[in-house]
C-alpha cells in the first residue's frame, strides 16, 4: 500500500498523490507567502496514451465547472459577462511554476505573475487606470511584477485531449455488463520524471469511486490514517464499497461522463492500492 504524501519540490518518481484530496480548494501562495487564491480545478491532457496533469485553474473560470446544476452555470456566465470576449478561457498555472505541494501549493515568481495575468479587474485597473497616470508604471501591485506578456499560452481551451479534473469527479461508473458502481471521488497521479525545484508533470495513475461521497472529500477514502479512531471505523464500514481502479482498466467516455471498468480490472478498496 502506498500512503498519499505531500510533494515538496519535484516529487520522486512513483510518489502517489490524490487530486481532491491533497491539491483541489488548497490555498496558493506566492514564494514570500503571499495569499494568492486556491486551486479551484486542474487540468489533464491526453498524451501518447496517457493521461497527465499539467497545470491548475484559480478562479470562478475554474470553480463554476466544479458546482453543481445551475448555480455552477450561474458562476461561469457572470466570469464570462465580465471578461472580454477575446480572454474567456480560465489561466491555467503550469505545474512547472508549483514549487511545493504541501498545507498550501507554494508557486514560484514565474506562476505569481501568470495568475496576475489572468486577473481581469486588476489586469484592467492597470491597463486603462493606473498606466495613464502620469509617471505611473502600472505594474507594481501586490502580485509583484508585470503580467507575463506570452499570457496566451497559459490560457485552457478546450478540445479533443484537453480536459479539467472536474470532468472527470462525479462521472458515472459502470461495469462492463452496465452495472451503476458509483461515481468518481478522487484522481490518483504519480511524478513522471525529475523536474529539479519544480512539481513538474504528473500521471494520472487510477481512479477512486464508490456510491457514497460522505467523508471522502475529508481524506477517510483514501487514506486508512485520517482522523479519530472512532471516525475512521465508521468511514471504511461506510466506505466499503469503494474500489480503486488503474487507468489502464478503465474506459473513458468524456463526452458522456461515463467510466467503463474492463472485466479484466481487479478493484482494490483505496487503502489497499
């Protein structure tokens, strides 16, 4: 069994790391400390059969896919209404500009200034506000530093091979005769290759799911020593049922929102991955 850890600098290659768990709604903090948001969604892209974790989104462009029903429809329409037509994609953090993972996802200057960059108002105070003040530069706020100027690179669009983690939580998952099995509760992702101070990419490496979210977003799942005692016998006698699954025994329908475990896969309950 591999117990989940915090990444601090690139993390060793194996190293497992539950997504919702360990990254999702953490605070990001700039390198002297500096409270810079939270991890609001991640990005994944499809590449040579893989499915890796690039970067994070911080912000309602991030958030709203993660809300339930209306009300997560309701936050994307307000942050497209108030962005330009031209800038209406989420800035994505590349996970080369996250130093740490730990209590808090430390970045470094470069990430400090790509979330700068995708600060509509402070972005527009700067640009048609404070540069046409007389001796005013315009770029010496508390994110310290210009907006990248390549910002366009660091924007998420999307298309085929390109997805956030919350497309992936909540999907429905299936048996290979049609069986409901639950729903995907966390992503499980493992350090590809030594990226030196840097987090760097991850892989994903399998799924957790199971028919009762309760407690799973407070770590009972996946980790066999979260909690009293007392609360971690109530969770696994709840958590029972719960599987986790390799990728590489999964079927992913996208569009449909749908993971088909193979008949081949051998589900494990999270703890005894």
């Amino acid at each position: 069994m591999t117990s989940p850890q915090p990444v601090h600098g690139h993390p060793a290659t194996g190293q497992v790391l539950d997504l919702v768990l360990r990254v999702a709604d953490h605070q990001v903090v700039g390198p002297e400390g500096l409270l810079l948001g939270n991890v609001d969604n991640l990005v994944l892209r499809e590449h040579e059969g893989r499915l890796l974790v690039t970067g994070f989104v911080s912000g309602p462009g991030g958030l709203g896919p993660r809300l339930p029903g209306s009300l997560g429809r309701w936050v994307q329409a307000v942050w497209r209404r108030l962005r330009s037509d031209a800038d209406s994609q989420p800035t994505v953090v590349p996970l080369s500009a996250v130093a740490r993972i730990g209590s808090a996802v430390e970045v470094t200057r470069h990430g400090q200034q790509v979330l700068a960059s995708g600060m509509g108002l402070e972005h527009w105070l700067r640009t048609y506000v404070v540069s046409r003040i007389p001796g005013a530069k315009g770029g010496e706020d508390r994110l310290e530093g210009e907006p990248v100027q390549d910002a366009a690179q660091h924007v998420w669009s999307p298309g085929p091979g390109s997805h956030l983690l919350s497309d992936l939580l909540g999907a429905r998952v299936r048996s290979a005769q049609g069986e409901d099995l639950g729903a995907v509760l966390d992503v499980c992702a493992e350090a590809v290759a030594p990226t030196g101070a840097a987090v760097g990419v991850l892989r994903v490496r399998g799924l957790s799911y199971g028919p009762r979210a309760t407690g799973s977003e407070l770590g009972y799942t996946e980790d066999p020593r979260q909690g009293p005692l007392v609360l971690r016998v109530l969770f696994r006698r709840l958590h029972r049922a719960h599987r986790y699954v390799p990728l590489e025994a999964v079927d992913v329908d996208w569009q449909a929102r749908v993971v088909t475990v193979a008949p081949s896969a051998r589900p494990v309950h999270p703890h005894q991955r």
